[in-house]
C-alpha cells in the first residue's frame, strides 16, 4: 500500500515521482523495462555506447534549462554539438546550432540522476488497472525472480505512452467519464526506427562531422557519430534514425536488420562510404516516438471512480521541456485531491 503509483519511468513519470515524494507522500514508480528514462535510452555496446532515443538535451525553457545546468554543474553533461550539418542538393552543409548537451556516460544518466532515491520497481510490467475498496490496484505481469504483490495506491499516475494508456483504462470505460477517453484516444504518435552500427576503427572526416540532419522528403532524418560524444573511444559508432514513413513500412516486420542497413546505405551516399560497412549493427523500433498529435493540456485527470492523472511528452507538446512541465503539473494536480500539502517549485539540486 502507497500513497501513489507512477506507472513509467520516463522523465514525467521521474519529474512527478521525485515533487510528490519531496512533499512526504510514499511513491512508487512501476516501470516494464529493466532500464530508465523511456526514450532517453542508452544501448550499451562492447567497448561504447549509443543514445539511439533522445539524442541530446538543449534548452527549450525553464525546466530543461534548470536540468541543463545542474548536471553540467555535477559534469554528468557536457557540451557536444556546435554545428549541424543538413543535407542539401546531395552534399553537406555545416549549419551553426544553439549548444546541445549530451553525457558521455549515455543520455539515459539522466534519468538515472532524477530517479536518486525513489523507488523504482523496474522489469514490472502493469497488465491491469482496478478500482477496489477506494483505492487503486495493480495487477503486474508475473515474474518468477521478482515476488513482488500487487500494488495499491490511493492515486494513480500513468506517464506510458497515451496508447498503451488507454489499453489499462478501457476496461475501466464504464466508470471513467466518455470526454476523458476521447482526449486520451485522440493522441497520436508517430513511430521511428533507430540503427546502431558500430565500425572496427575511428574514421576522421575534415570537417569533422558528428550529427546530420536531413530533409523532409528523405527517409532518414538524423545521423549521429555517437563517438564524437566520448572522445577515449576506439572505434566509431553511429546512430542513423529513420523517418516515420519508413518506419511505419517496418512496424510489423521481425527482421529490422535489413532496413538499418538500407538507411546506413543511403547515408553512405552523403561521401561518408564507410557507413555502408559496420561491424556490427541492431536496429530499434520505437513505436511511439513522437507524439504527432499531442494532447494541448499538460495533463489529463479525472476523479471518477479514483484519483488518475495522464501525463507525459504527449501533452503540451511534444519536446523534453513538455515532458518535464507536464510530469510538474500531474504533481500538482494529485497533490491538490490527496492533502493539498505545501508542493515547492521544482528543484532538480534536491
């Protein structure tokens, strides 16, 4: 028994987790995958890694800015990208950038430095979702390493994508109000594939190129040397990520192999022909990568039958700044339906 459940680990699910906590309610995070930070995810490769999700953090206002400077302060982010290059007319153009921070132990230390001291039950899959005796319960998969009981909370606070969402809540539509479903059904994400290739040496470009955007019309739409991010590596190690048209053709498919290579081909065409050869290469489906159409409110909530509230980088936008107010507000707005307890500011230091 808690006083909220948090269902996901990624950074709205953290951000409110860690306000709620603050205010001395007993919080839970339930999160499926065994790592943190949803799509600000690291793939831990033989001698590197990779951040085949969010590729870097920049600041796009109050709260990422806050993040920014507290884990550069703490050197868990470094500055990483100064010049872009797009893809223009077939050729590389270098295009000056806004600075962008990444960490050179992987993108996902960030979630890892926000979830310091809550509890997080990871490679806990919540299959069912149900009201019973005012408070909520949670059925998690079965697993035979991990004997943990159901969960039950007197809050709920879901940060999953809003698809995955509404399948734990449907079976609830008969107490959960018919607006509330509709919000929540007219989410939609837009899916990307991400290949991770590695190669057996460091290739050295002039001028130095460590990210690639491309146009709207191509297949790919970013291409990073993730290398360049951790200079002591000694081999080169690239991430190209795919449009969501491209993606969409592969959304079903087991096999992704073939489609990364065909991305590392098409971006081998750019005069960078040692993409074409990795030594190794895994290929990523995210299914939900981008919100395309994001819910306009920083939250969804509904009191009926229970205090629940839907939050993530699908509502208010689509970017990390949005995660982050969003998972604020969710704190918030539990907050005001459990004890209305003093809530401070957010503050990343504490």
């Amino acid at each position: 028994m808690v006083d909220i459940a948090v269902i996901g680990a990624g950074l709205a699910g953290l951000v409110c987790a860690r306000q709620l906590q603050q205010a001395g309610y007993r919080v839970v995070v339930v999160e499926k995958s065994r790592g943190l930070g949803g799509r600000l995810a690291t793939r831990r490769l033989q001698n590197s890694c990779a951040d085949h999700g969010v590729r870097y953090l920049e600041n796009q206002g109050e709260l990422s800015q806050q993040l920014i400077k507290i884990l550069s302060d703490r050197h868990i982010l470094n500055p990483w990208l100064a010049t872009v290059h797009q893809v223009q007319n077939s050729r590389l153009r270098p295009m000056p950038v806004s600075p962008r921070y990444t960490a050179s132990a992987g993108i996902t230390a960030v979630a890892k430095f926000l979830a310091a001291d809550l509890e997080v039950w990871r490679g806990r899959r919540v299959v069912a979702i149900a009201p019973t005796a005012n408070r909520w319960e949670l059925q998690l998969e079965p697993a035979a390493d991990k004997p943990i009981p159901n969960l039950r909370s007197r809050a709920l606070v879901i940060t999953i994508p809003a698809p995955q969402a509404v399948a734990l809540i449907e079976p609830l539509a008969s107490a959960v109000s018919t607006s509330f479903l509709e919000k929540l059904r007219s989410v939609e994400f837009e899916p990307c594939l991400s290949a991770i290739a590695t190669y057996s040496t460091v290739y050295q470009q002039e001028p130095a190129i460590e990210a690639v955007t491309f146009p709207q019309n191509s297949e790919l739409t970013w291409l990073s040397v993730e290398s360049s991010k951790r200079p002591s590596d000694r081999q080169s190690v690239v991430v190209a990520q795919s449009s969501p048209e491209f993606a969409q053709r592969y959304l079903e498919i087991a096999d992704l192999r073939p489609a990364g290579q065909h991305l590392l081909a098409q971006a081998a065409q750019l005069g960078l022909p040692w993409l074409d050869m990795p030594e190794s290469l895994q290929v990523h489906r995210w299914r939900y990568a981008f919100a395309s159409r994001p819910l306009p409110d920083r939250y969804l909530k509904t009191l009926n039958p229970l205090p629940l509230v839907c939050s993530g980088d699908w509502c208010g936008g689509r970017q990390i700044e949005d995660a982050l107010q969003s998972g604020a507000a969710a704190a918030i707005a539990i907050n005001q339906h459990l004890n209305d307890r003093p809530l401070s500011s957010v503050n990343f230091s504490c």
